[in-house]
C-alpha cells in the first residue's frame, strides 16, 4: 500500500528545463563576460576587443541559460492552449 503512495508535489521533469550543467557553464560565462566588459572598459589600448570577446560571452551564457524554444512541439502546444486549430 505504501508503495503506491506518491507525493502530490512531486512532478515530472520538464524536458525543456536546462540542466544543472548548463546553468553553471551559463552563469560562470555570463560572470567571466561581464568581468572582460569591465577591464575593457579600463584598458582603453584593449576596449575593442575586450567588448566583442565580453559581449560574446554574455550572449553564449544568454543562449546556456535560456530554455529551448525551438522546439518544435512548443508551438503546437501553444497553439493547442490557445485554442488556434
């Protein structure tokens, strides 16, 4: 009987969460990013560089982080919630 008992709470996996994995790569890129904009800022002999190297990095950690909308089933459930046949 206990078996068969499972908590309400618990859920399925959403398949279009990011991993754990993906957050740390995504938050240590957007950290390191940001920190490279900074010293950009400081070095004005390096700012070019520097700002496209930190701007890359922030939109690679962007794209770690972000969850995945081009999946192309998210759009038809979207379209079945809607009502839109």
């Amino acid at each position: 009987m206990s078996a068969q008992i499972v908590d309400p709470s618990l859920r399925p996996a959403d398949p279009k969460a990011t991993s754990p994995r993906q957050r740390r790569v995504g938050f240590a890129a957007l950290v390191v990013g940001f920190v490279i904009i900074l010293i950009g800022g400081f070095r004005p002999t390096l700012a070019q560089w520097f700002f496209i190297a930190g701007s890359l990095l922030v939109v690679v950690s962007l794209l770690f982080l972000g969850r995945r909308f081009w999946d192309s089933e998210s759009d038809h459930d979207i379209e079945n919630c809607m009502g839109i046949m």
